[in-house]
C-alpha cells in the first residue's frame, strides 16, 4: 500500500517520481510503479528494489519523461550524479564516490541498458562489470582518473560505444590500470563525434577482446599520448569506417596479439582488418611498429576504401631475449599480410626500418601501395659489421616490403623507394617472388626485388608492368632460378658487377624465357643455359639509354613489345626478350635510333655477360 506523501503523488500517468539516494536518483514513472510498501518502517519497496528509508535524502515529483534503460551519469568537477529509470532499478548496484560512479549489472539482465556520460571531472572515473550487453554513450565527456583508468568496462560482451560531440579521457601515471580506456569485451564504436585517449600508465586504451569501428561511424579516435602501445588489443582489430589517429606512444600503434583465449585456431585471433575509414600512425621510437599482428593482417574495401598513413622515425635496438636485432615497421605481422585495396603510405627513416613485414605470406592484389624508407642499416656490435649468415642477426637492413614466406604481387600498384645504405626494395628472406600481375616500381639502394633463399628462392615474372633501379646491386636478384613467363619488366642493376637480371648460376640455377617482356640493363645479365628456356633473346655490351625515352622491338611491320625507360645508362649490356620472339632478326629502336640484331635462345654455360648473337655492339647515344 502507499502511505503518507507518496499515496497522493502519482496521480496521473505522466507524473515521475524522483527518489534521491546521495548522489543516485531513481526515476519511478507512475505508468510503472505499481504497489509501493513500507517495510518495517524502515524500508521503502518500490518496483522490486528495497532502499533504506535512512538512506533517502529527497522524494519529489514532477513531469520528467523516463526512458526505459538509459542511464545519465553527469561529472561535474569532484563529483558526478546518476539518473537511473525505474525498470531497471532493481538489477543495478549504483556506487558513486566523489567522482567515481561503479555500475554492477545483475545476472537478471535482459535487456540492454544504455550509459550516457557527460560533464568533466579532473578526478573521476566510469567503473561497469556484468554478464550482459550494453551501450556507453560519451556525450561531450571530459574524464580523468588521478589513479586508475577513466573508464573501465568489464562485462565481457559487446559493449557499443558511441561517440556524441567532444570526448577526453585521461589516467593516472601512478596507477597499475593496464589503460586510460580499458573494455573487457567486444568494443564496437560508433557516431560522429571525437574521442581524445591518453595513457600516463601504459596504453591509451587496451581491449582484452575485439575492437571494431563501424561502417557508420564517422568520428576520430585520437590517441595524444601513451607510455605503452597506444591500443593493446586481444582477438582481433576491425575498422570499417571512421578516422583514428596516433601519435606520441612509446611502444606500437596498433598491437593486436593473442592470450590463452578459449578458441586459438579463430582465424581472428590477433589480427588485424582495415576494411575502411582512415588510419593515420606516426610513432618515433626503437624498434616500433605502426601495426602489430600476432596473427594476419588484411586491408581490403569490403566496406569503404581505407587510407592508411604510417610513419616511423625510430632506429633498431638488439633483442636480448632473442638474440637478434630489431627494427621499426609500419605494417608488421608474425602471420601473413593481405592487401586487397585502399591506400596504403608507409615511411621509415630509421635504421633499419621497414615500410611492411611479415613471417608469412606477402600478398598485393589490389589498391595503392606507396613506401619509402631512408634509413641506413642497424648494426650490434662487431658481429653487425661482419659478412656471413652467420652474422645476420647482428644487422638489421631497412627494406620497403620483406616476407619470410612467398611475396605474391598479383594486382594494384606497388611504388617502393629505399635510399639508405644496403637498403633493398622488396625482398622474399626464405620464399619465392612471384609478380602476376599490376603494376611495381621499385628505386632501391641494394636489390631492387631480391628472392634470396639459396637455390629455393625463385623469382617469377608472370604478369603486370614491373620497373627497377638498383643504385649499388642488382635489380632483380634470384638466389634460385629467375623465370619471365609474362608481363612487361625493365630492370636496371649498374654499379659494377651488379646485374638488371641475375640468377645464381653459381648454385647450378639459371634464367627462364618462356613469354613476356623483358628489357634488363647492367653491368652484366644472367642469361638461360638450358632449352627449357624457349623464348629468344638479343643481347650487347655498351648499350647507353637516356632517361624517360621508348624502347620497342618489333618483327617487320609488327610491334612485340614497347618499354618506357625512366632512368639513364650509359656503355651497359642490355638483354631484350620479347613475348613470341624467335630466331631471326628484329629491329630494336631506342628513342630516334634503330638496329637490327639476331636472336639467341640459350647458352650452355649461361652465365653473364654478352649472349651471342650478330649485329655489333650498341653505339654512342644508346
């Protein structure tokens, strides 16, 4: 029964009921309230929750709409105020300490609440733990937390997390908090506003399950500053839309890895998946990568075409755990990186930095990749500074692409500049190469695409255009067989004794023509030893080209191939093959000028140098 002031409140069913405890006000629509007792005299029972009728500081009534679910907790400076609807009363223990608000759901939860966050307070904190879903709205919210992570969300469920004007979250740096944002369960972040993350502990924000950022989200993350990684992520990291940006941490940008989770075959599992939205990553310390993956990383445009900016300044640093060198990467993975499409900018200019690496398979087969790095090698001790495989883990070159398994370029285009000392292009460790199609340019100090496992490290050319320009080694280097089965490839390797073309001949390998184009220039080339080698070539020493001019062959009236020719040499040996090249003559022009010359199909010995063949030698202005 309703008793005293309560009996004549709730008359009419629009009336609300406000119940003040502290600094929690549950709000008891008349439409809801149902019988109100007395317990004892001592005890108010209302809509399935008991509240001590010492413990009520007010009781008013006024025309407030309720929304079922949606809880409002305001900051404002040391303290904060929560407004909680009257349905859900009964399964939410409400803590509020000065600033620090701590929500338990119960296990009785069926449907999902949504916690609305605003105000600012200098010392405050969100505390949420459960065993249900929920929604966390930050509606210009300013947060931080002196000793611990401003917001802390424990249910272990998908938590939606939307972002309305302009958020600040920040932590202590006495705290033991693993991070100013700490979500134990499925993130999912939406809206149009901003979130501003800093980490004065460890990581701006750490994550123990998945994060992804919705196709409808349209805001920015900004991570301003993090001791650690500025994400630290178990499962898995999604973005299909909306901008992050990260600057200023001391570890990775991105770290997604994987920890004694129930399912460790997930193909999820410490991955991560840019699918749209940009993402902009700039990081100066050792050692440190724009993104990390335990698992894979893929960036394709299965929602949006993503943009993907990282910079890395940092140099290498030795791994004493490991006992090898390491150093910064914008895209790192210990699994296999896929790029379907998008944009991709990636720059180092730390020692021995990388523009993207991997333990496992490399593959590009659509979008833009463009990546410079300017670093020299990183060395340790005087071991870095020896010849030998034996040395290897002692030095750390920069490079723009390296895999340790196969690198497969098959669509998109891939534009690949490294200018520091021993510097190469794209580089498969213990793999092959295989470039199906697309288009490659690569500018390297060292090898411009290397395959370099001994005798097993072969490299294809099957498809797609394909330029190189090795300023001190080679521009296409096979430690195995080299094979041209198609596309359209000129490759320069000029310093002495360095190759355009080279296959390692010392280890019984050798050069393949079986189709496509093929126009190399050096100090020497590689060139086929046995029959299965069955398209013709012309090759001569002394050949000089001038920059950006057009090389054709043709057979009679009928064109083979044509060569764009962006950087020039001078008294080179110059290997053409072209696809249904034959034995006979075929005129070659380079610019204005034009020469007969007949075909070799293959040598015995292979080997470099001039391949036989008539027609002279290439005269002045080649």
């Amino acid at each position: 029964m309703l008793v005293g002031a309560v009996a004549g409140c709730l008359t009419a069913s629009a009336q609300t009921m406000k119940i003040q405890v502290g600094a929690v006000t549950y709000l008891v629509p008349a439409a809801q309230a149902g019988n109100m007792h007395y317990l004892d005299g001592t005890t108010l029972a209302v809509m399935g929750q008991r509240i001590a009728i010492d413990d009520i500081d007010n009781v008013t009534v006024d025309d407030t709409e309720v929304t079922d679910n949606a809880v409002s907790v305001a900051y404002s400076g040391t303290g904060a105020q929560v407004l909680v609807p009257g349905n859900a009363m009964r399964n939410l223990t409400v803590t509020v300490s000065g600033a620090d608000v701590s929500i338990i759901q119960s296990d009785n939860v069926s449907e999902e609440i949504t916690y609305t966050l605003t105000g600012s307070s200098t010392d405050g904190s969100f505390f949420m733990d459960g065993s249900y879903k929920a929604t966390v709205v930050l509606d210009n919210l300013t947060l931080k937390n002196a000793d611990g992570a401003a917001i802390d969300i424990e249910n272990g469920k998908r938590i939606d997390i939307e972002l309305v004007g302009t958020n600040t979250l920040a932590d202590g740096a006495s705290g033991s908090q693993k991070g100013c944002m700490m979500v134990n369960g499925h993130a999912e972040f939406k809206g149009s506003g901003s979130l501003s993350l800093t980490g004065n502990a460890k990581h701006a924000y750490w994550g123990d399950e998945y994060v992804l950022l919705k196709k409808s989200m349209t805001g920015t993350i900004t991570v301003e500053n993090a001791v650690k990684d500025a994400f630290n992520i178990n499962e898995h990291f999604e973005q299909r839309g909306g901008n992050v940006v990260i600057k200023n941490c001391g570890d990775d940008g991105i770290q997604v890895s994987y920890e004694d989770k129930s399912n460790p075959t997930d193909d999820d599992t410490g991955s991560i998946i840019l699918s749209g939205g940009t993402l902009n990553v700039s990081i100066g310390n050792a050692a440190s990568k724009g993104l990390k993956a335990e698992g894979n990383i893929l960036v394709n445009e299965a929602y949006a075409a993503p943009t993907i900016t990282v910079t890395t300044s940092g140099g290498g640093v030795w791994d004493s755990d490991d006992s090898k060198t390491k150093a910064c990467a914008g895209l790192s993975s210990d699994a296999n990186i896929t790029v379907e499409g998008g944009t991709l900018n990636l720059t180092s200019s730390g020692a021995g930095g990388k523009g993207m690496k991997c333990d496992g398979v490399m593959t590009v087969s659509g979008g833009k990749v463009t990546i410079k790095t300017t670093g020299n090698r990183y060395t340790y001790g005087t071991n870095g500074n020896r010849e030998g495989k034996q040395y290897r883990d002692y030095r750390s070159s920069a490079k723009g692409m390296k895999s340790d398994g196969d690198m497969v370029i098959s669509g998109g285009t891939v534009n690949v500049t490294t200018s520091g000392t021993y510097a190469e292009g794209i580089e498969s460790k213990e793999g092959c190469v295989y470039i199906k199609d697309g288009t490659v340019n690569v500018y390297a100090y060292d090898d411009g695409i290397n395959a370099s496992a001994e005798k097993t490290g072969h490299l294809y050319l099957q498809g797609g255009t394909v330029t190189v320009y090795s300023v001190n080694n080679d521009g296409l280097d096979s430690n195995g067989n080299l094979y041209v089965q198609g596309g359209t490839t000129v490759a320069y390797g000029l310093t002495r004794p360095e190759c355009g073309i080279d296959a390692n001949e010392e280890q019984d390998c050798t050069v393949y023509f079986t189709g496509g184009n093929l126009f190399a220039i050096g100090e020497s080339n590689s060139t086929p030893s046995n029959s299965e080698s069955t398209q013709y070539y012309i090759q001569y020493s002394k050949g000089s080209v001038s920059a950006n001019t057009t090389a054709t062959v043709k057979s009679g009236a009928t064109t083979l191939a044509s060569f764009t020719l962006p950087y020039a040499a001078s008294s080179k040996n110059i290997l053409i093959t072209a696809q249904g090249m034959r034995s006979g003559t075929y005129t070659v022009t380079v610019g204005s000028t034009s020469k007969d010359y007949t075909t070799t199909q293959y040598s015995e010995n292979g080997g470099f140098g001039p391949g036989g063949g008539g027609g002279g030698g290439w005269g002045p202005g080649w």
